[in-house]
C-alpha cells in the first residue's frame, strides 16, 4: 500500500531499529521487526497551536476563550448569529468546528452529521535517562501506542474507546501506557511524575474528516478529523479558506464534504434537505 502510494518506507531488522532508536537496546530480543517511515514528522502540537494563535492575534484575530455556543440562528436560509454565553454574535459566514461536539450544534438546523466521539488517553513522563527513551516516534504495533520524544519528555497515546462523552480517566488504561513505554522503553521516563490525559477524538465512520460547504450557505463545516486532526490541520484549513473565499481550492477537496453523504452521494446517510452540494 505504501509503494502504491509513493510513501517512502524502510523494511528494518532488529538491530536496525535499534540502530534508528538506541533507547530500543534492552528490549531488542523482543522485536521482530520494524517499518520505518523516513517522511513522518513529529511535532509539539501544543506549541504550533499557541505559536500560531499568537500569528492569529497579530494579524487582528480576536479568540474569545471560556465562552460556550448555545445555538446557532438561521433565519432565511442562512446562519445570521451565534447564541453564545456571552451574548449573540453576528457574522457574515460561519464555520463549525466543535470536534465532537458539532452534531449538536448542526442537528437543530437539519444537518446530521455523522461524528462520533471516539476517547482516546495519553501519559506524558519526564524524562530520565535521555539514553533510554525515543528520539523520535515509535509506534508500538502490538498495543497500537505510539510513543513520542517531545524534548525533555515521552510522550504515550492510543486507546479507541467507544464511551459516549465520557471523560473519566481510567486508571487501567493508564497502566497499558505505562506498561507500553516501559516495555520498550523502560528507565527512560519518571512514571511517578506522569501527567494522565484523555481526549474525544471526533471521527467519521469513513475516516475522512468533513471540510467544505453544508446544506446552508453560510455555514461551512471543518470537523471529523478523527486520529488525525493535527497532522491534517493546517490542510483544512487552506481547503476551508480557499472554499469561503470562493477560490478553486488548492488541494483537491470533491471528496471531503458533508455531499458523500448525503443520499444522492452514494453513501446512503439519510439528511435534511437532499440537495447536492458542491465541495
Ligand atoms: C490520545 C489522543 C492522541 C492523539 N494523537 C494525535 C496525533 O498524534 N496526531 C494528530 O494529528 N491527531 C491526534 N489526535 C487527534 C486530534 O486530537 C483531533 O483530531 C483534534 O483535536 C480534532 O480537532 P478539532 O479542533 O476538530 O476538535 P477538538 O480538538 O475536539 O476541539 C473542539 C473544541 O470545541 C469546543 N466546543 C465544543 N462544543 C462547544 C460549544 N457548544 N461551545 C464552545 N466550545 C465548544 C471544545 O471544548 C473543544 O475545545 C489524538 C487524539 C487523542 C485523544
């Protein structure tokens, strides 16, 4: 699949996953091998995001954190306000981009969309014994864990749980992560200092998130991004701007709307108003 695509891949025995990741020694008699995939990147999503609020506000960008949207009006076949907890707020065009969260906010106004909240958790550990831990990303297949190095931490996430909106922490599924890094990793990471967390991951039953026009023509929609709404940020969001601005977009984006699922879409998701849509 990979050579299909032009995605560049190296096949690696043990001790060229070792020699990729030294911190991997101790636990070597235990790997069979490893695909190592020379293009991934990996990053400090809480940085990018803070860097580029602080290029947002620069460039006139208002955030108006700690406030909660009640419902969205539509009056003519458009949106005109938002009913916030802080007041109704007027726009020419909206987004929704609620995660999780935006079926509800749609359902009202007859968009249904399909997004479920899939929980996943992670443990971040400081790290130790820098000779111990990861220098980049290793996925631990048989776990489906991915443990990354974030400068002086190690970062552990995964976990698909179908729990609602529920967001407890389980302290069992903390010990599966702690077991993971300290399987492959172990001594690297202080686990009395791990900080535990736990996230809705809004996926699709397509995987493909949902980015471009909704039935109503004012409301546009950047949501359903699954497992992967970092990596595919930035990408929505030129898609999206693209798309309200009214240009050709600049990444192919026919197949990212809410119209596949619409019932004349072929995917048979039953929707309110049945039009077509385009992008
Ligand atoms: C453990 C874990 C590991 C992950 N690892 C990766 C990874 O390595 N790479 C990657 O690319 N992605 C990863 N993801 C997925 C990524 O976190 C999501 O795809 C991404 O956060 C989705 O972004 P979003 O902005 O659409 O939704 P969210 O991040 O869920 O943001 C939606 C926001 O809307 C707010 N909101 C909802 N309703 C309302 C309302 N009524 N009023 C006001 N605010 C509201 C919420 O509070 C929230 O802040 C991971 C997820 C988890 C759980």
């Amino acid at each position: 699949m990979l050579k299909a695509d032009g995605v560049p891949f190296e096949v690696l025995d043990a001790d060229q996953c070792v020699a990729a990741e030294p911190g991997l020694a101790s636990a070597k008699a235990k790997i069979a091998g490893g695909l190592r995939l020379p293009g991934d990147e990996t990053g400090d999503c809480f940085k990018f995001t803070q860097s580029l609020a602080d290029m947002a506000r620069a460039a006139g960008v208002t955030f108006r954190h700690g406030i909660s949207i009640d419902r969205l009006e539509a009056e003519g076949g458009r949106i005109v306000a938002v009913h916030t907890s802080a007041g109704r707020v007027v726009a020419d065009s909206f987004v929704l981009a609620l995660g999780s969260y935006s079926p509800m906010l749609a359902a009202p106004l007859g968009i249904k969309l399909p997004v479920y909240p899939v929980k996943g958790y992670s443990i971040t550990v400081p790290v130790v014994d820098a000779d111990r831990a990861p220098v980049s990303t290793v996925m631990d297949e048989t776990h489906k864990i991915a443990i990354t190095r974030l400068g002086d931490r190690i970062r552990v996430g995964g976990m698909a749980e179908i729990a609602g909106f529920d967001m407890s922490l389980s302290p069992k599924r903390q010990a599966t992560l702690t077991h993971s890094v300290e399987d492959l990793f172990g001594g690297a990471g202080d686990q009395s200092k791990a900080q535990f967390w736990c996230g809705l991951r809004p996926m699709t039953p397509d995987g493909t998130p949902i980015v471009g026009r909704s039935p109503i023509q004012n409301l546009f929609l950047n949501t359903g991004h699954g497992t992967l709404g970092w990596t595919m940020a930035a990408g929505s969001g030129r898609v999206l701007a693209d798309i309200v601005s009214g240009q050709r977009t600049e990444i192919a984006a026919a197949d990212l709307g809410y119209a596949r699922y619409l019932r004349d879409g072929r995917k048979g998701q039953r929707q309110g108003s049945g039009a077509a849509l385009p992008a």
